[in-house]
DNA sequence: CCCTTCTATCGTTAATTCACGATAGACGAT
DNA sequence: ATCGTCTATCGTGAATTAACGATAGAAGGG
C-alpha cells in the first residue's frame, strides 16, 4: 500500500514535471516568437555585451519599443541586465537560453517511431 | 569592380539569408509559444499519428479551439495533416522540426565569447 | 544648481490572439 | 434520401501584443 503510493507519488511528480516543461518551452518559444526579440538574443550572443541604445541603432525601433523587447526577454530568463551608470548592459543567460535548446532538442519521436510521416 | 561586385552580392545574400533564418526561428517559435500547442506536437511525437477527436479528448479545450490550434502549427510548417474519410489525421514535419532545432542549436556565443555573463 | 545622456514606464491605438458556441460541409452507413 | 461522425470555419468578446511619443527618474559632468 506504501509502496503503491510511492509509485503513485513518483508518477504524479513527472506527470507534474512533464507539464511544466511544456510550459517552461512555451514560455521560452514566446518570448522568442517575435522576428525583433529573435535578432536581440542573437546581437547580444554575437558581442560581449551591449546597451539598450546599441541595439535601438541596429533594430528599425523605436526605443521604448526596444525597451519592451527586452522587458519580455528579461521576464523570460532568456536574457539578464547590469547597471552601469545612467545605462543598463545586458547578456544573454547562458543556462536559460541551454535549457530552452534542451526542451526543444527534447522534442523527439517516441520509441519506434522514428521518420513516420503521415500521407499528406 | 565585377570581382567587387560580385562579392557584395555574396554578402547581401548572406545577410538576406540570415534575416530569413532570423525571421523562420520566430515563426517556428511563435507557433510554440503556447502550452496547448506544445502538447498538441508532443502528443503527435509520441504516438503514429493521431485524428483531431483524440486531441480533443486529450486537452481541456473546444474542439474548436483544437482545430485552430492545429491551424497554427500547420501553417507554420510544424505539422500536417491528411484527410482520411470525414477525419484528418495530423503528424508532426519531421524535417520542419529538425530545421527548428537547428535554429535553436545555431544560438551560441559568437568567437571568443563563450560563457560570458554580465555582473546581474 | 543646470544640463545631458540613458532607459524604463506610461498611455494610446490598432491589430492579433485565444477561448467559446454555432454551423456548414465532407464522408460513410443505413 | 436521412442520420451520425468529424472537422474547419465563422462570429463574438475579452485579453494580449506591438508600435509609438511623452516623460519621469537615475546617473554623471561642469
């Protein structure tokens, strides 16, 4: 009967995991699905680190807008800010940013059911 | 001048080709940046294939709500569906799927930078 | 103190998203 | 033909998103 529960319990908890990594990989996919945060993330992985009005001279945005961007992107984890005087530095989160590649790598077909295509 | 010529030409497509791969990552990502919708391919990598009723029988959702999910991850390339009697039967792009996770592996630190992180 | 630089936030507007119920149309069985 | 199953689409309403300009507040310099 405890044993029974335990294995109750041990399921549940990756019932409960299972579920909140597809959570965790939506809320990651969203703060990337914007063609603007996209070339962000890559602005800042291509240079030691920047400033907000660094990337409002690359992107065709205003700079409140900008601003915005990174707010979802911060608010996501994928990216994190240094202040720096009157200016914010910001990077991208290393660990994030493997945990996102990771879930999305995660998504994979089950036992035997690799290259099934149905007739379209 | 035509050496030259030819070799901004070379760079202009790179670029163009880089803000197309910027621009499908988006897409790709905006098309998984919700919790239904994730589960929606997770469900399709995990078993044959499966018909719009199991789905709806799977997610707390209306089928109609379903169906225009699956609108949106087809149209982003992600899934696709063949007809079957009165039944569509949905399965996941393998090679959409694979050019995503490419994307997203292409992620990574420019020369020099790796492991980089700003003071937070 | 004033001025400048820098960025986040606010408010606004228009567009898009997300959920639902209703329904049309395709298909198969009788 | 009718009926049942199945799904995409439509219309609706509420919430969210994405763009902008204006501005407040932080920081530094003279």
């Amino acid at each position: 009967m405890a044993a029974k529960r335990g294995y109750r319990d041990a399921e549940q908890g990756r019932a409960q995991e299972r579920l909140r990594a597809g959570a965790e990989l939506a809320g990651f996919a969203k703060a990337l699905g914007h063609p603007a945060r996209v070339e962000i993330v890559r602005f800042l992985l291509a240079r030691d680190s920047c400033m907000c009005g660094d990337l409002v001279d690359h992107l065709p945005l205003a700079q409140s807008t900008v601003s915005q961007h990174l707010r979802i992107l911060k608010e996501a984890g994928l990216i994190q800010g240094a202040i720096d005087g009157p200016r914010v530095c910001y990077c991208v989160a290393p660990r994030a940013l493997a945990r996102f590649q990771g879930l999305v790598a995660d998504l994979r077909p089950g036992p035997g059911l690799a290259d099934r295509e149905c007739e379209a």
